[in-house]
C-alpha cells in the first residue's frame, strides 16, 4: 500500500477516533445549512486553490456557528480537519488530529483560522513565490497574464524590480 493511501486510511480512524472522543456525541457529519451556503469539498493542498476554498469554508463554517449546527470548537475544528486531503494538507491534518486525540485543547474557531492561514496561504509562503519566479515561462500566456503573474509573485517574496528582472532574463536567455 503506498504512503498516501496508509495516510487516508490514517486521517479516516483518526476521525473517527476524534468523533468518538466525546460519549454520546454523533461523529461529525456534514451541517444541515448546507442548503443555505454550498459546501465548499475537500482542499488538496494547492496553493493557488485556497484563498477560493478557504473563504468557502469561513462562510460555511461562519454560518453552521450562528444556526446551531457547529456548536462545539470540537465540531468547528473536526468539520475543518476532515477536509484537508493530500500529501500536504492531509499530513498537517493528521498531526493537528494527533494532537487533539493526545489531549490538547481545540482552539476557537478565530485560532483555528489563524494557524491554518499561517501555514496554508500562499501569501506567507516566500518560498512557494519565489519557486514560482524562477520557473516563470510565459509560453502560451498573452503579455499582460505574465505581467500580472510577475507583479503578483514579486510582491509575494518582496524582492525588487531590479533583482527580479534579472533573475527572470537569465531564466529565459
């Protein structure tokens, strides 16, 4: 069996553990207000997808907060944990789970956003910006989508103009 399939099957028990925590308690399922805000599936993992998907989940959660459906941070963390899937979402996931299930105290949901945006937004990722500039090739791209791209990540890693454009030219030269 490989690595991502042990780690499915890992965070699924862990769920389900996590549901168990609490005698009485149902696991978590999916809220009823799921007719007023669309769910927002599952996040991979993808840095470009998790400002879209991260907004989703806000108002998905914001919304089971004020009608009842979330009424414990247990409940508010589970629902969010158990939508983290891949290599890199899942395993942060699974350790946050590990965490819960060795007695640590869930954080309130204005933590929990706080620690997830820390780790997951692409805008506190230099790393990933940078990567990106580097492998920049405006192949089939109209001008002005590279120029938008460029902008973007030379904001995200705070380099200058002049750096950037140097190190650009040299990637196409």
């Amino acid at each position: 069996m490989n690595d991502l399939a042990q780690a499915q099957i890992d965070t699924h028990n862990a769920l389900q553990q996590l549901g168990a925590a609490v005698p009485g308690a149902p696991a978590p399922t999916c809220p009823s207000h799921k007719k007023v805000v669309a769910n927002p599936g599952n996040y991979n993992g993808s840095p470009q997808k998790f400002r879209e998907w991260w907004s989703k989940m806000k108002m998905f959660i914001g919304v089971g907060i004020t009608n009842g459906s979330l009424p414990t941070t247990r409940d508010v963390t589970a629902m969010v944990l158990s939508r983290l899937e891949r290599p890199k979402a899942g395993r942060w996931a699974q350790v946050q789970i590990d965490q819960y299930l060795g007695g640590a105290a869930y954080l309130v949901w204005v933590d929990l956003q706080t620690q997830i945006e820390g780790f997951f937004l692409p805008g506190n990722n230099t790393k990933w910006a940078k990567a990106q500039l580097l492998h920049l090739c405006q192949g089939p791209k109209h001008i002005s989508n590279m120029t938008i791209c460029l902008t973007v990540w030379k904001c995200l890693t705070c380099l200058e103009m002049s750096d950037m454009s140097e190190s650009v030219w040299n990637q196409t030269h």
